[in-house]
C-alpha cells in the first residue's frame, strides 16, 4: 500500500465535511445568482422604471462579466492564493449584492450585477480548486465532485424557486438581499477552514497583456451573444462583433505561445480528455438552461401561473438531480466518467424531446412533470462526471486554471444557448403571429422548437463525450511538471 493510499479519508472528518459544505456553499451562491432574478424581472421592471430592452441586462449583466472574467480569477488563484481570491470575490459579491437591493434606478441595480458577475468570477475557480487540492484522488474527490456537480445542476432549477419565493414573499429586493447575510457565514467559515498561501507570485511573473486579451475576448463574447437575437445574427454590428472577439482571442492565443510565464499555460490542453470535458459542459449547459429558461416563460405567459408557483413547479427537478448526482458520484469509480456523461445526456435530450410538445392548454401533472423527472436523472449525471473528467489528472499548480475553463464552459455555453434558442423561438412565433395565430398558440410553439432544438444539443454533448477521459478518480497525476511557473501555491490538507 502506497503511502498517499494509507492516508485516513480527510472528507471522513468533521473538518472535512464543514470544508465541503462550504465549498458548495460558495458554488451554490454563484451559480444560483445566475437565475435567481429571472422570476422576480417583472416586479423589478416595474419599480425602477426599466425598458423592455434594458431590462435584460439585470441577468445579462451578471452573465457577461461572470464568463469575461473567470479565465483570470481561476489564474489569480493559482499564482496570487486561493483563499486570497476566494475572499476579496465574496467580498464583492457581498458589497455588491447589497447595493443591489438598495438601488434606487435601473443603472445602479445594473452596475450591481455586473459587479456581482466580477466577485462569481473570483469565487468560483478558486472554490473548486481549492476543493480538487484539499480533497485527494479517489472516494473523497469522487464525493467531493459529486456535491459540486449536484450543486451546478441544481442551480438552475433552485433559482427559479428561490426567486419565486421570494418575490412573492419579502419582494425582489431580498433576491439580493440573500447574498450579504449568506457572504457573512462563507466569510467566516472560509477564515476558519481554509489555510491560507504564504507564497506571492512577483508581479513580473504575471501576463498583464494576456490577461487583458482574453478578458477584453470574453466580455466581447459573451456581451455579442447576449445582444445577437436583438441585434441580428446577421447585422453588420454582431458580425463585427464576433470578428473583434475572435481576434482578440486568436491574439492572446498568440501571446500565450511566446510568453514565458503565460496566463494560460497551453500544455493544459495536453492533459488528456480536457478540452472533451469542458466542450462537452458547454454544449450541454447551452441546451439545459435555454430549456429552463423556455419552460419558465411558458408557465408564466402561456399557463399564467405565478412567481411563487413557477418556483414550486420546479421542486421535482430540484429533488431529481441531487438524488441522481449522489447515485452518479458513486457510479464513477465503478464505470468511470465517460459512460456517465453519455448516457445522462442522451437521458437528458430524451426528457427534453418529451417537454417539446408542451400544448397550449397544458397540464403540469401530464405534460411538464414526466418530462422533468426524465430530464433531472440526466442533468444530475452529466453535472457530476463532467466536473470530475474535467478535472482529473491537473497538477495542483493548475488547478485553478482547470476550474476556470469548465466553469467558463458553463457561462459562455448559457449565454451561447440563450442567444441561439432565443432566435428560433423568436422566429417561430413571429411567423405565425404573422399568419394571425393567437398569441398563446404562438408562444407555444416557439418554445417547443426551441426546446427541441436544446435537445439536440444534448445529443450532440452525448456524442462529444465519448472523447473524454474515462476517469474514475484514481489517476495520477502526470510525472512531467507544467511550464516554468511560480512557486507551487496548492493548498495543503487539514489536519
């Protein structure tokens, strides 16, 4: 028996487990605040005066520097200390957060969320981490990933519900107003738990042009695909747009290659399966939370069904994937990621393809609860395996690089589903309001194409995981070191 193998489980103390706990707790606030406002946006457009075409910008705001600025919070993490980061982007969550839920006008509560998208983007990588160095390869990583992936599905669902909740209850403002009482107990638990890095990276050994390349790409990314159904896939403006953020990235692609100490070391993308891992996430979460998102809208405009009952209708869905993202978790050192993945997300299209023929006059017990059950076994799945492939084999020196990319995965592959989805669901309806179909008729069947169309998007994530890395947990890491970087900064266990 190797010694790293005679070492007790740490995830087996109570240390270990408050750890955890803490850990999805940060994840939990991140990924939730991405939807958490999308029930409560009509009471907000109604008190602080917003135009239709503004009022996006209070969940796009949050998405577009949330995906623009993760690459170089997972970076930061690794050279500057992860609990450093983890700190100041809960920090400004928190501040930011409670700006929001104080804001006067539409222009503060809109700076508020592209602030609390900069403190998600500090957050999020050095969590995971900070988790994937803490907690060892095999059961206790397993476990570990498990909760985090069960935490990324259930995000989704939970916002919607949480926001419900709470706009018909306290009122929206409290949709912000959750997030500093919740900072106050991570702030503490994380000064608590977590050690901190005596190491500093010298500030020559940072990539301040690559860092302002793929920044500036992201943004423009992200902020060209939350405009592209207004705009136009084909205006002369998105063109452009796409084009500069293309060029931006193929620059700090360039950059990278020359840099001594790049921002992001290309030799990552030599760890086998990784690139298949995080294209996977992205097509996956393009199609999932374009269903949500279709499927809230067609509850409240077509249905009518309230905040608060949007919100309760997704509880299955809820309850579905952390039953299933505990079963998978425990799957994965038997049959390893790759068949995991595949198979959760041809499950997952399957449940999709059901909720497509949503009807006009629809049932929740008949036409939205089966296909949301059949639609949760396959999310739990794809959540867990794809985090633990994405990771695996990443020396500690990189972690928080490899927790940017798959986190970027599911930011950039939320607004990418978004905008596309948004599009063929817009053009279905506009066509047949123009034949003079009623309304709801309308609606409905653009929210059924483009509800069809996420599950193809499923299958095509199913077929693209069969190049991931079938890891179970066990693997060592590479023998070969990354390139030249600073000290190694992983973050010791606890005693």
């Amino acid at each position: 028996m190797t010694p790293e193998a005679a070492q007790p489980s740490f995830l087996a103390t109570r240390r270990g487990k408050l750890t955890l706990a803490l850990l999805a707790a940060v994840a939990f606030m991140d990924f939730v605040d991405s939807t958490l406002v999308n029930v409560a946006l009509p009471s907000i457009r109604r008190e602080l005066g917003f135009s239709t075409q503004d009022l996006q910008w209070v969940p796009s705001g949050y998405l577009l520097t949330y995906g623009g600025f993760l690459l170089l919070g997972g970076r930061a993490a690794d050279l500057l200390g992860r609990r450093r980061i983890l700190v100041a982007g809960t920090a400004l969550l928190g501040v930011s957060s409670l700006l929001g839920g104080l804001a006067g006008s539409s222009g503060v509560l809109v700076g508020a969320r592209l602030a609390q998208g900069l403190g998600a983007a500090l957050m999020l990588p050095a969590a995971l981490s900070i988790l994937t160095t803490t907690f060892k390869e095999g059961p206790d990583r397993n476990a570990a990933l498990g909760v985090w992936g069960a935490v990324a599905g259930l995000s989704a669902a939970a916002g919607v519900l949480l926001g419900g909740l709470l706009t018909e209850g306290p009122g929206w403002r409290w949709v912000m107003f959750v997030n500093p009482l919740a900072v106050v107990i991570v702030l503490g638990a994380t000064f608590w738990l977590i050690r901190g890095e005596r190491h500093h990276a010298r500030l020559a050994d940072f990539d301040l042009l690559g860092a302002i390349l793929v920044t500036g790409g992201l943004l423009l990314l992200v902020f060209t695909l939350v405009k592209a159904p207004d705009q136009g896939w084909g205006s002369t403006r998105t063109i452009v747009e796409l084009a500069g953020a293309v060029a931006l990235l193929a620059a700090f692609i360039i950059n990278e290659r020359r840099n001594k100490n790049p921002l992001l070391p290309l030799s990552i993308f030599r760890i086998r399966g990784l690139a298949a891992a995080d294209a996977t996430q992205l097509i996956a979460v393009a199609g999932l939370f374009a269903a949500i998102f279709f499927l809230t809208l067609y509850m409240q405009n077509v249905l009518h069904y309230s905040p608060i009952q949007t919100g309760v209708a997704y509880l299955p869905l809820t309850l579905g994937i952390a039953v299933t993202a505990a079963v998978s978790s425990q799957l994965l050192a038997r049959t390893g990621t790759r068949p995991v993945i595949v198979a959760g997300a041809v499950v997952a299209a399957g449940g999709l393809y059901w909720l497509s023929h949503i009807p006009v006059h629809g049932s929740y017990f008949t036409d939205l609860l089966p296909g949301m059950i059949v639609m949760s076994i396959g999310v739990g799945a794809v959540f867990v395996a794809v985090t633990t492939a994405a990771n695996a084999g990443v020396p500690a020196g990189l972690a928080g690089l490899a927790a940017a990319l798959v986190n970027a995965s599911y930011q950039i592959g939320g607004a990418l589903g978004l905008a596309i989805f948004s599009a063929v669901a817009a053009s279905r309806t506009s066509d047949l309001l123009a034949s003079h179909t009623s309304q709801a008729e309308a609606l409905t069947s653009g929210f059924q194409r483009a509800i069809l169309a996420s599950s193809i998007f499923l299958v095509a994530a199913a077929v693209v995981a069969l190049r991931v890395t079938n890891a179970r947990g066990e693997e060592h890491r590479p023998p070969t070191k990354p390139p030249p970087e600073p000290a190694d900064r992983s973050l010791p266990q606890i005693p």
